[in-house]
C-alpha cells in the first residue's frame, strides 16, 4: 500500500512540476491540491491510525489550503502563508508526539537555521517589507516557525523528518526569494520539488 501511494504521489508531482516548465493552469490547478491529497494517503499507509498520523494528515490538511490558496487562479498570499504556518505548527506536534530523544541534534540544527535566517531570511523579510509593510510580521512569524519545525524534526533523529524538514525550508527560501529579492527561471520549478520532496518526507518520518 505505501509503495502504491508513493506511485500515485510521484505521477501527481510531476504533472505539476510538467506545469512550471510549461505552463499549464487547469493541470496546475488539479495536479498541485492532488499531490498533497495523495501525500495523506502515504502518511496513512506509512504508520496507520495512530496520534502522529492524525497529526500529520492535519499538517497536510493545512498545506492543501495552502497550496489551493497560492493557486494562479486564487491568488491569496497571506491566506497561504497562515495556512502554512498552522500546517508547521502541527507537524512540530507531530513529531513531538514521535518523541525527541536527539535535544543535541536541535541545537545544531538551530544555530544552522539562525545564520540561515540571518543571512538570508532576513533579506526575504527586508524585501516583503520593501513590497508591502503589512507583510512584514506574518512573514517573520512564519521564518519562526518554520525554524522551529526544523528543530523539532532534527530532535527526533528521524532521517525522512530532517530530510522533509530541510527540504521544506529549501523551498520556502526559494519561493521567498523569488518573490520578494530576485526571481530566476529556475525557481519556480525548484520551489515545487523541494516542496514535494517536503511533504513526502514528513509524512514517511512515520515510519
């Protein structure tokens, strides 16, 4: 059943990445929810109805209406950024509820997300700012959040979470940097990528 779901979940994701390299709105506007939807069935099949599961179909719940929210078609940036930050601030239940027995792991992983957010989030910020000032707090609040995610998946010495988790803060760096500093032909693709490559490995983090 895992291996089925990975399947589905991998045809979906490259029907949406086919539609950052040529655009395509109405198999961007199935393929991209449709993705997220078969990554529940993945978290499902990975560890069955336990707390962690519950939690993560919530988490992946969130990111739908997040992604649906970011659609071309909808439009609605701050509405996909709480969406989000919500998503994240279940998944770190999530994984507390898979226990962190690493609190080492997290302090690395938290002085590489600091310079991270130094270096580089704070231009994201800086550059939201420069584009709308109502932006600047949600913005900020999500680069926290986000980071705390990280933490709290590199605390569960689970490989598939941190994997998920760096990917995650990869493609949410990009998707930041494209929108608010400098946008490159390349990033619309990476974004969706690192994205899936996220999703699916929070949700294999259940095994």
């Amino acid at each position: 059943m895992l291996a089925l779901s990975l399947i589905c979940t991998a045809v979906a994701a490259l029907a949406n990445w086919y539609t950052r390299i040529r655009p395509n709105e109405r198999l961007e506007t199935v393929s991209k929810p449709l993705t997220t939807i078969l990554v529940m069935w993945v978290a499902v099949a990975a560890d069955g109805p336990t707390t962690p599961t519950v939690l993560a179909v919530v988490g992946l719940v969130f990111c739908l209406a997040g992604d649906i929210a970011l659609l071309d078609v909808v439009d609605r940036f701050i509405v996909g950024l709480v969406c989000f930050l919500c998503g994240h601030v279940v998944f770190i239940a999530m994984f507390v509820a898979l226990h962190l027995p690493h609190p080492e792991w997290g302090v690395i992983a938290a002085v590489v997300l600091i310079v991270h957010a130094v270096v580089v989030g704070r231009r994201i910020v800086a550059g939201a700012t420069a584009k709308e000032p109502a932006l600047r707090v949600p913005v900020s609040a999500y680069l926290v959040v986000i980071m705390a995610m990280a933490v709290a998946a590199a605390m569960t010495g689970s490989a598939w979470g941190i994997v998920g988790a760096i990917a995650f803060v990869l493609s949410d760096t990009l998707l930041g940097w494209r929108a608010f500093v400098a946008e490159k032909p390349w990033m619309a693709l990476a974004v969706m990528v690192t994205y899936h490559a996220a999703l699916v490995g929070l949700a294999l983090s259940l095994l």
